[in-house]
C-alpha cells in the first residue's frame, strides 16, 4: 500500500524543483524554510523510508507559499540539506535548529549523516524531557558545522493544522533570543497573573458574576498562553506527553467560553440586547460542541468549529459593546478597545493556522501581548463596575435600614445602630406623635400629608446635632430618636424638638400646623429595647392625654 501511495504521488508531483544545497557560515540564517525543500499533503502514516524513496524521485519542491499548513489529515515534510563554509569547516562552531511551531502536535526530525538516521520526535505527542534536546518551548535540535555536510528531513503534523517557519541559529544568538524571550514572556504572563488574583480577590469581596467569569477568563487565557507559547510543556508538565485537554482547542475553547459569559454578564446583554444575547448563547453551546468534539477524537472538525466562532464572536461582541457604549453604558468603552484589539490578534492567529499570512516570528509575540493588554482594559472597565456595584449596596442599605419616604432610619435601621451602642453605654429613646395628622390627610389630601410627614423629618433632624442622635419613622404619623448617654436635659431637648415641629409650614400655598406629644424613656447600657420602647410609649400618652386635657380647658 506504501509503495501505492509512492507511485500517486509521483504522478501529481512530477514537475519538481530542488533547491540548492544550503551552505552555512557563521551568520544566522531567520528564514531557513524559504531555502528548504517541500513536499506536502504526504500521509501521516509514511515513516522517513518512504520519504528517502520519494526523495530519490526527485519529489520534493523547492520552497513557495508560506510555512505553514492548514491541512488537518496529511503531513507535510521539510528538507534540508547543509554544507559548510570554507571558514566555518575549519573552525567549528555550534548551531541550534528551531522550529517555530505553535504547540505542534508532530515535529520529528530525521538527521542524515553518512548513511545514518538519528530520529528526534519533538512534538507534543511526547513528553518534553525525553524528545526535546535542546531545552527551548520550540522544537529545537542542536547541530555542530563539524559534523556537515549533513540531510535534515522534518515532518510536522496536526490535526488543528501546522506552521512550521525555521531558523538555524549560532548558539550565542539563540541564548540571547532565549532570554530575549523569557523576559517578554516573564512580563506577559506577569501582567496577567497578577491581575487575575486582583480581580479574584475583588470577586472574593463582591461576589459579583462579572467578576467571577472574568477570572475564569483569565485563568484560561493563561493556559491557553501557556500551551501555545510551548512554556507549559517545558516547565510545568515536562515528564508526561500533552494531554488533550490542554490542547490548544481545548484551551481556546475553554477561554472562548469564559470570554462570552464574562461579556454577557458585564455588558448586561440579556436585558439590553437580547437578540445578541441569544445568539451568543448559541456560540457558547458551540464551544461546548468544539470540547467534546475533540474529547472525542474529531480534533480536525473540533479547531475548524473553533476557529469558525471565533470569527464570529469576537466581532459581535465588538458590536455589543460599541452599542452598550451607545446606550450610556460608558464602561463599554473600554471593552471596545479591548475586542478591537483580540480581533485583530485572532484573525492574525487564524489566518497564520490556515496559511494566509507568513508565520513571522513577530506574529507570535502578538497574540500573547492582545490578551495581556485585554486584561488590562477588562480590569479598567471593571473598576467602573466596583463604584456600579457600590452604589447599588449603598441603595440596598438604605432601602433596608431607611425609610423610603422621608429618609429617616425605619425600625431595622434603628435596631441595627443600637446594636452598636447596646453593652457599650447607655441611651434615651424619645417618642414622638403627630397631632391632628389624619384631619390634615383627610382635608389637604394624602400628597400634603407626605410633605408633611417630610417636613417633619427633617426639623427633627435639624433639631438633633450631627453624631448625637439618629431620627426613626416607625410608621405613620410616628417618629422618634435614639439618643447615644443620657441626656441630662432630656425635657429641654424634647420641648425644642415639638418647637420645631409646631411651626407653621407653607406647602402649596396652604398654611398647615401640626402639633407633636412627646414621650421619653433613658435606660442603662443592658438594659433591651422593648421595656424602653414600653416605657417611652406611656410617656408619650400620657403627654398627648394631657395635651388634650390642656386644649379642652376654658
């Protein structure tokens, strides 16, 4: 069957080109590909044997297009053939062969030398410590000018596609590159680290949804970063082969789906924009789709699903978010730029995986540095959502602790501030009822009644100085006031409040007096609420009792 699939292919590759012979001085060469040899769309089951047959057919091309393959069920193979300089045959030196693959899941590396083969499988299919010999996030090997001229055939292999730019570099220039890279990557991964416990610890705080898919979003960026950038393999599981679950499907996925929750959620697309709204729930089923997908072995069907929606996604909630902004949801804005930006990262990414733009090295450094400036506007767009989120506790605070009409405490405010003073000191509760209210209601009507009930409030409040008292509505015409220490001058505060109080008030034009009874209980710092409330209670009749008794005598 082999032999078969040898003779197709020569049929369709008869009119060849080869390339010239590499000759390698003591320059680097960035762009080794373009100076290679080709032969694609070869089946992933040909081992090197059909390819050295192959190659003495003169299969191979000389190199065109650009280093990468979108293919998801053939192989494509590079060959190399390297001689040294006069200069560099004399006086040895070391090389490092890179393979500037995304999270490739077959890079295998055939060297040729004097009729030998040493076979080095440095894709993700096997564990990082015992393929790669060169430690780098890249499939690398070392090669010694020494030892050329020499035959490099390298096959690479994906199911989610392949890129493959190469780059043979002196060893001094590679470490530099190498360190060059970790700091990049150090602050990258820096910025995103940290504001992903920054916003976990705020979500800790907040327990707020937007919070809570934002750093789900940033947790699967982070692995996702950490899969393709090929640092996760070298570094944190080295000693196993890649599992698919951290694939970069999966993990593009995983952050796909993080992403639109977060973005439902923080721009409020249910009730703002529900046609959107629906059909990002639909893409978020597909994301769903692309993991089980690939969980079950339909890895080609799984990236072409995901790259699809990704396509999709990404400008729609551009969309959304420039038409939240639009709607006076201001921190939209900064989400805007933030998708404006991871637009144009994912369609480089794209269309680099399916082999529309060259992989340059550049292009790879972009995706990364998007997600990190991402995280940066989410988080400015989100500091927006703490003072959101503020503000509504402040409202829930005051509708449960405060009264809706005159913005005195009610009774829970109230107990909830002698809670506070109770086994610390003592206090005064003064009760106060309105005179002749009902007639006012019942005469001017129920709109004069609440202005004046607001009037009321507020002359108490006036009558209590800042820090020594709190009004309280309990209901009606009843308010009252906890006063923190016994008053010495209790009766001289209480005459001044009903002063207040019974002044006259002007209100549409009308002139409306209202009169106050007046009752009072001070109690030591132990001693509970209700016997004082009791206590004050009666006070308060019996001086409305005597008011009566007062206003009825000739």
């Amino acid at each position: 069957m082999r032999i078969l699939w040898v003779i197709v292919l020569g049929l369709f590759l008869s009119d060849t080109a080869t390339a010239n012979p590499i000759t390698v001085d003591s320059r680097d060469l960035l762009q080794l590909h373009e100076h290679s040899e080709i032969l694609r769309g070869i089946p992933v089951e040909w081992g090197i044997e059909e390819i050295l047959a192959a190659d003495k057919q003169g299969k191979f091309n000389a190199f065109s297009g650009v280093a990468a393959s979108a293919s998801k069920t053939t192989a494509t193979w590079l060959k190399l053939e390297l001689q040294a300089a006069g200069e560099v045959a004399l006086r040895a030196s070391e090389k490092v062969l890179v393979a500037h693959a995304i999270s490739q899941q077959n890079a295998d590396f055939y060297v040729v030398n004097n009729g030998n083969i040493d076979v080095i499988h440095a894709g993700l299919d096997h564990a990082f410590q015992h393929s790669q010999r060169v430690n780098y996030r890249h499939p690398a090997i070392a090669l010694s000018t020494a030892e050329l001229p020499q035959t490099i055939y390298i096959r690479f292999y994906d199911q989610a596609g392949s890129v493959f730019p190469l780059e043979l570099l002196n060893s001094s220039t590679f470490e530099q590159k190498r360190l060059q890279e970790n700091l990049i990557f150090g602050a990258i991964f820096g910025i995103i680290i940290g504001l992903f416990f920054y916003n976990l610890t705020l979500y800790v705080q907040l327990r707020d949804s937007s919070y809570l898919w934002y750093v789900f979003s940033m947790a699967a960026a982070l692995v996702l970063l950490l899969e393709g950038t090929g640092i996760g393999p070298q570094m944190l599981w080295p000693s196993i082969p890649h599992p698919w679950y951290l694939n970069r499907v999966s993990t593009a996925a995983m952050w796909g789906f993080s992403l639109i929750m977060f973005s439902l959620y923080f721009l409020q697309l249910r009730d703002h924009l529900p046609w959107t709204f629906r059909v990002l729930v639909f893409i978020l089923v597909a994301h769903a789709a692309v993991y089980v997908l690939h969980a079950g072995g339909f890895t080609q069907y799984a990236a072409i699903v995901s790259n699809t929606f990704a396509l999709i996604s990404i400008p729609l909630l551009l969309v959304a978010a420039i038409w939240r902004f639009r709607q006076g949801f201001y921190p939209a804005l900064f989400f805007t730029l933030a998708q404006s930006v991871m637009l144009l990262a994912a369609l480089l990414m794209v269309m680099r995986q399916l082999a529309l733009v060259k992989p340059e090295q550049i292009v790879s450094y972009w995706f990364p540095a998007a997600v990190a400036l991402e995280a940066i506007l989410f988080s400015l767009a989100l500091a927006h959502r703490i003072g959101e989120l503020k503000s509504q506790r402040y409202a829930a605070i005051m509708d449960a602790y405060h009264d809706s009409l005159t913005g005195a405490l009610n009774r829970r405010g109230m107990m909830n501030q002698l809670s506070k003073l109770r086994g610390t000191q003592g206090y005064c509760l003064v009760l106060i009822d309105l005179d002749g209210f009902k007639a006012i209601n019942d005469n001017c009507g129920h709109d004069v009644g609440d202005t004046v009930l607001q009037y009321v409030a507020k002359r108490v409040s006036n009558a209590v100085r800042s820090g020594q008292g709190w009004v309280v509505r309990f209901g009606g015409d009843e308010f009252g006031i906890l006063i923190p220490n016994k008053l010495t001058a209790i009766q001289a505060f209480c005459e001044r409040v009903r002063v207040a109080i019974e002044a006259p008030m002007h209100i549409n034009g009308q002139l409306i007096n209202v009169g106050a009874s007046i009752g009072w209980h001070c109690a030591d710092k132990m001693t509970e609420f209700e016997p004082v409330y009791r206590m004050a209670d009666q006070a308060m009749y019996q001086n409305k009792q005597q008011r009566r008794l007062n206003h009825s005598a000739p």
